[in-house]
C-alpha cells in the first residue's frame, strides 16, 4: 500500500518533471554574454568561474563558505569527543609505505590548485578538498592519535578561523579602497596581465583564504564524525 | 540533449522513491544524495552549448560553455557536501540514544 502510493505519486512527480523540461524555453543568455565577453577585462582572471565565484559574486562565497563554518562547528558540537574504536584494523607495510609516499604530492597538488585557481580548472574549494584529504587518508591508515599528533586540533580550527576572518578582511580592503565590499576591480586595485600568476587583484588570496578554510573544515567534518562512544 | 533531461527526471524520481519508500535513515541520506547529484547534472547540461569549450579564456578559444550554472553548480556541491554530514552526524546522535535507524521503531519510541 505504502509502495503504491509512492510510486503514484513518484510518477506524477516524474511527468511534471518532465513536461517542464521538455517545454523550456530558452533561458535570457544576456548576463552569460557580458561575462564572456568583458569578465577578462573587469576581473583579470582568465578562469569565469573563478571570476564569477570571487569577483561577480563574492559575496555568495562568503555564504557559502560559512556553510561550511557552520557545518564544522555543530559537527564538533553535536558527535561525542571520546577516542575511536572503529579505526583499529592495522593495514600492511605496503599501504602505509605507499600513503606516506603521496602524501607530498597530494600537497603540491592541493597548493597548485590553489595558487593557480584564476588561470585554470581548481580554486580554492578543489584545493582545499585535497589538502583535506591528506589528513583524511592519514587518520585512516595510522590512526586517529597519530593523526592528531601531526595536525593537532587546535591547529585546524585556528586554520579554519583564520580563512574565514581573512576572507573577511580581504573583503574589507575594497571599502578602504573605496568600492564595494568584496571590490577588486573596481575599486581600483591592480588587475595585472590576464594569464599571469600575479594577475587578478585580489582574487588568489581570496583563493588561498577559502581553501584554507575549506580544508581545516573538512578535515575537522571527518575527524568529527569518525569518534564513536 | 534532450535525453539528458529525462536522465534527470529518472533520478530525481528514483531519489524521491527512495525517500518516499526505504525506513533505514542512511538509505534516506542516499536518496537525497541522488537528487543532489541529478540537480547538479541539470545545471550542467543547462551550461552546455554545441562545441563549446570550458569557460578559460586562454588563446585562441572560439565558443565557451555557459560559465553562470558551473559556479552555481560548485555552490551546490559545497552545500550539499555540508548537508550530508550535518545528516549523518544527526543520525549518529539517533542510533546512539534509540539504538535503531529504523524510522518506524524510532517514531513508535517516541509514543
């Protein structure tokens, strides 16, 4: 009966779904046009997405970022904080000898997304994931205490605040700039050469701020929710 | 093309089924995952142009994709990365105080 009815009403769903889709009209495409066209000359950054992300609509990553700020905190708050039992399974040589062989890589990998987030694919959220990911893959091949032993704690949610705070602070330099909060190239700071690691204004700190901030909170997500009673 | 969008309207249906029909909290959790990850192959598909290429504007590029709904599009993935663990840590905290992720047990719990 309970099936019944959900598959009544998935199907229901599914044809309003789908007669949306199909009678769509073509969306206004004037906005899309004017990034294409002029989003090099007004942000510096060759990458529109990174543009988009930190320059057109930067006050939407600050949001978004503090999704994640918040995700972290009630994660730390709501899980308990005793030792983890579900880790205990010992991995061989080869496992550990092969993690702690990629782990540099994975941090130059991390830190070239970064750093090179206005001029192709990545930015600070893709960075910030692999930089996560090396504490990730080290608390589960050798444990949570040595994990936090190597990147204490304290450490990661001083890291986290200090990406939400420079965030903040980078936005503010475009009011003392005098444009906007969040203002890069409009307030008159140099833009660079299109195409040059040192282009964009403000952007690749803005970069460098989020993906600290995305990977202190992701490594703290993970080690929060892995700690069982 | 178009079958893109009635591979999005299959997945959002298989997701809502799932949350519709499945009692396990996780399996919930997934169903909601699956709409997450159909709503984000919209968007991608609403960027898309014929022969166009990613949006970075380096030398020599003819024809971009749609660079609005990929930025929208990471925003999603942020949120919904920061979703899902907010559910799961919830559902730590009910298995640990009912000791089931049956939702049928749980509500008879509550009386």
């Amino acid at each position: 009966m309970r099936k019944l009815i959900s598959s009544i009403t998935v199907f229901l769903l599914g044809g309003i779904l789908l007669t949306t889709f199909f009678t769509m009209p073509e969306g206004a495409k004037e906005l899309s046009d004017y990034y294409i066209s002029s989003g090099v000359v007004d942000t510096g950054a060759i990458n529109l997405i990174t543009a988009i992300l930190f320059d057109y609509r930067g006050f939407d990553t600050l949001g978004e970022a503090t999704v994640i700020f918040a995700a972290a905190c009630t994660l730390a708050f709501l899980v308990p904080k005793q030792k983890v039992h579900m880790l205990s399974a010992r991995f061989s040589v080869i496992v550990q000898q092969s993690i702690s062989f990629i782990l540099p890589f994975l941090f130059v990998i991390g830190m070239y997304l970064i750093f090179y987030g206005h001029l192709s694919p990545g930015g600070g959220f893709t960075g910030g994931v692999v930089l996560a990911s090396i504490v990730i893959l080290t608390t589960i091949t050798f444990g949570i205490s040595y994990s936090d032993r190597q990147v204490r704690p304290r450490v990661k949610s001083l890291l986290e605040s200090f990406g939400a705070i420079g965030f903040v602070i980078f936005g503010l330099f475009g009011i003392f700039a005098g444009g906007a909060f969040l203002a890069n190239g409009q307030a008159g700071f140099d833009l660079g050469i299109p195409g040059e690691l040192t282009s964009s204004g403000l952007i690749p700190y803005i970069n460098f701020m989020t993906g600290l901030k995305v990977a202190a909170g992701l490594s703290i997500m993970f080690t929060s929710l892995i700690k069982e009673e | 093309m178009n079958s893109i969008y009635a591979v999005v309207g299959i997945l959002i249906c298989i997701g809502f089924y799932t949350i519709l029909t499945k009692t396990n909290l996780i399996k919930m959790v997934i169903g909601i995952n699956i709409i997450e990850s159909a709503v984000i192959l919209l968007l991608v598909a609403l960027s898309y142009k014929p022969g166009g290429s990613a949006p970075i504007l380096d030398k020599g590029y003819e024809l971009v994709v749609d660079p609005i709904p990929q930025a929208l599009a990471l925003t999603a993935i942020v949120i919904g990365a920061s979703t899902t663990a907010m559910m799961l840590a919830l559902i730590i905290k009910i298995f640990s105080k009912h000791h089931t992720l049956d939702v049928r047990e749980i509500r008879n719990l509550r009386g």
